[in-house]
C-alpha cells in the first residue's frame, strides 16, 4: 500500500480499495462456520494481491504480464467520455461496435471504477485484487459443502489464496480476476439451490451468470449447460421433494435468462462463432502469431480433427510450460509453481477418484463444468502462454480435489502410523506379560526350591 499511495493514483486507488473491500468482508464476515480462519485468508490474500498490483504498477510491468490491461483502460476511458457526453453517438459506434457485441463487461467494469477514482489503472487492479482474495473464501465454501471436511476445505482456500498464478491474474486490471470470481459465486449458488431453493441464492447464481456473460460468453453458455445438467440429474438422492425443486430451479433459471434477452444474444452469438470453422480460425492465429504457440498443422475444423487435438491440447493446456520450452524471462519465473503443479497432480487424481467414488452427485456442477470447459480449451488453445492464463478459470476447482487427495494422504499416513504405534504398544504389552510370567514362574520355582531345602535342613536338625 505504501508503494501505491507513492503515486499520483495511489491515495484514489487505495479509497476505491478500501470500500469495495469493506463490502466484500462484511460477506465474508458473516459465514458462521471457521469464520476466523475465513477472514484472515481473506486479508491475507488481498494483501498478497495489494502488493503485488502496486509493484506491477509503480514499475510500469503491465505491458510485462498482461498486455490487455491497456485495451480496458482505453475502452473504459472512451467509454466514460460517452457517457458523460464528451464523445458522439457516430464516433462510439465506430470504436464499440463490434467490441460491445461480445464480452463488453470489463470496458464497462473499467468505466464505473473510472467514474469514481478518475482514469485510474491502479484502481481496476485494486478492485480485482478483492475479488481475487474473495475467491478464496467461495471456495472454501463449495468444498465444505461438498465434502463436509474442514481439513480439505482449509487447504483448498491456502491453494486458491496464495498460488502466484492466481495471485498475479487478479492483481491486474485483467478480466482474469472477476471471471474466476463469478465462477466461484455461481458454483456456490448452485450448489446452494441443491440443497433447497432460495431466492437469495437463485438471484445470486443469475447475477453471476449474466456476469460471465458480459465477460466471456462461451463460459456462460457452459456454467449454463453445467447448472442445467447438474438439477436435471440431481445433487442428492431422489425423492419426489427433491425432483420438483430441482424442476422448479430449471424453470426459474430458464425463465430468467429468458428475460434478460439471453436466448436473443445466444442466437446472434451463435450464429457468428458457434462453429468449428470459427474456433479453427481462432486456434490457427494463436499458434501462428505467438511465438509460444503449438499444433499449428492441427485442424479443429471437423469433428474428428477436433477430437483428436484433444490429447495434445490437454497435455498443453494442463501441464504446460515445460522446462525446454522456458526461453524467456517471463517463462522462466512460472517454473516454481509448475513444479508444485505437477507434483500435485497425483493428488489430483485421487481427489477426482475419491469424489467419483463417494461424492459425485454433490460435485456434479463442478465435475461438468470443469470437465467441459477443460475440453473446450483443449480444442481451441493453440498458445502456451494463454492456456497457461486461462487455467485459472479451472485451477480454482482443481485445487479443491486437489486438497481432498492431500487430505486423504494425510489420513492414510496417519492411519498407518496409528497402527504401527498401536501394534508397537501390543508388542510391549505382550513383551512385559511375558516377563511377568516368566518372573513369577521364576519365583514359584525358586519358593519350590526353597522349600525342599528348609525340609532337607530340618530333617538334619532332627538327626
């Protein structure tokens, strides 16, 4: 904070801080359950990413880490000036026509945070950096309340709070940072109605939903499909209570989608970008343009190109960078954490296992939608720098089943070890009877021993 207030925009940006993280800790402050623990990851996190957004800042290092922060300061200027009447109607439809047709929420993010602290870049990261550090709390929760294990959801809240590609996208003026945000409140929100409706979190889990929208549409109509399928199946045993509320969830979600024009923006949506030809084009400028990019002979454009760049992409998508392809400054500093990521990922594995195995209709939402947008990824990412950035939208939701496999090795060490000192005390114990019975044997033998040689010495006394 010290280095923000050092510049012009730091005392703004820092008020802007300030505020919207009250907000968010009044929310946090109130989750009855390990509420302590909740807010303190919670300030923790927020001032990892304070620090970390301030450094980025002050040094100039947006360029560095995520050049898109200048295209949303731009929009959100331009867009304020419209807004307060210093632009044309003609002149803002020539710049936002074709940007405001899809994923226009972060100019408009970008102008509202404008509209309060002035054209003020720190001020965007700021903001990010509480939904960053909000994030861990979220997913604390879902873990809770999918597994009902404080130990799992712990760790996963430690994971999701201080993991550095995660710290750096949402200390940015990124759109990372939000998205990752609306996932998890959405998620949350479903997982909630599962359990019985509300209309809290009904209008909680549209309003996360028309945010990603506004964000990143594809992610939208996938969290769709995920929440629809997850109700659709059920996230507990059926009973005829639990089918009609779940019933009941479709059609409120529907009905409200409905309203807000979605069905409208899908249709155009679809229209332009819901074919194979128009993620090839995209896949193809990724790999080609970047120097990071990969698979550039793949063709996604049919059905079966595009399944067979599934293995490759997700090879990529989840486990890249690779130590020979860290040919730069800025792919060097991610090895540290690739590392614990591929060392977590038996763990991974297991939580998956475990969660199939035991926890599956409570994980449904995550499970789909992780599993979709996963496979999305693999088809259409054709660049190792932004797959290692969109990662994020699933990492969240991978640490939790990477907590559960942690977990689980834990308590099987434990297990064993609790054993291993139990069967060492039996030993003991055996051990110890044994010379009990060997000493009082021991002692009636030699009581026998004596008593013959008392009689023997009084038989000679007689003599």
């Amino acid at each position: 904070m010290v280095i923000a207030l050092s510049t012009p925009e730091g005392p703004a940006a820092a008020l802007v801080c300030v505020a919207v993280a009250a907000v968010a800790g009044m929310f946090v402050s109130r989750v009855k359950e390990d509420s302590q623990f909740i807010v303190r990851v919670f300030v923790a996190a927020l001032l990892v990413r304070v620090l970390i957004g301030g450094l980025i800042y002050f040094f100039k290092l947006q360029e560095f880490f995520g050049g898109d922060a200048f295209t949303y300061d731009a929009a959100g200027s331009m867009l304020l000036k419209f807004w307060q009447g210093k632009m044309g109607s003609r002149t803002y439809k020539d710049v936002f026509g074709d940007t405001l047709r899809q994923n226009w929420g972060m100019p408009y993010m970008v102008a509202g945070v404008y509209a309060v602290a002035g054209r003020n870049m720190l001020a965007t990261q700021f903001v990010n950096a509480v939904m960053g550090a909000a994030t861990s709390p979220v997913i604390y929760l879902c873990a809770r309340h999918i597994f009902r294990s404080v130990r799992s959801a712990r760790l996963a809240a430690l994971l999701v709070a201080f993991y550095p590609s995660l710290v750096l996208w949402s200390s940015q003026g990124l759109k990372d940072g939000p998205i990752v945000f609306l996932l998890t409140v959405a998620m949350f929100a479903t997982l909630k109605l599962g359990e019985r409706l509300s209309g809290k979190y009904g209008l909680m889990l549209i309003g996360a939903m028309l945010g990603l929208l506004a964000l990143r549409f594809y992610i939208f109509y996938m969290l769709a499909a995920a929440v629809a399928g997850a109700f659709v199946i059920g996230m507990r045993k059926w009973t005829g209570r639990s089918l009609a509320r779940q019933f009941a969830a479709v059609v409120m979600l529907g009905l409200a989608l409905t309203y807000v024009g979605v069905l409208r923006t899908a249709s155009a949506q679809f229209e332009t970008y819901g074919n194979l030809e128009a993620v090839q084009r995209s896949r193809l400028d990724l790999a080609v343009e970047a120097k990071s990019g990969f698979g550039q002979d793949v063709d996604v454009s049919t059905t079966s190109g595009a399944l067979s760049a599934i293995p490759l992409g997700m090879t990529y998508l989840l486990f890249a960078p690779f130590p020979w392809q860290l040919a730069s400054l800025r792919q060097s500093i991610t090895l540290p954490e690739m590392v614990v990521w591929w060392c977590s990922f038996p763990l991974l594995v297991l939580g998956l296992w475990f969660t199939l195995k035991h926890r599956l209709r409570p994980a449904l939402p995550i499970l789909i939608f992780t599993t979709m947008l996963t496979m999305a990824y693999s088809v259409f990412q054709g660049n190792v720098g932004t797959a290692y950035r969109q990662r994020s939208q699933i990492l969240v939701f991978y640490f939790i089943f990477v907590a559960v496999g942690a977990v689980l090795v834990k308590e099987r060490q434990d297990d064993r070890a609790r054993q291993e000192a139990e069967a060492k005390a039996e030993l003991l114990a055996a051990r110890r009877e044994e010379a009990r019975r060997r000493y009082e044997n021991w002692k009636l033998g030699r009581g026998e021993e004596l008593d013959g040689l008392a009689r023997e010495l009084s038989e000679k006394a007689k003599l």
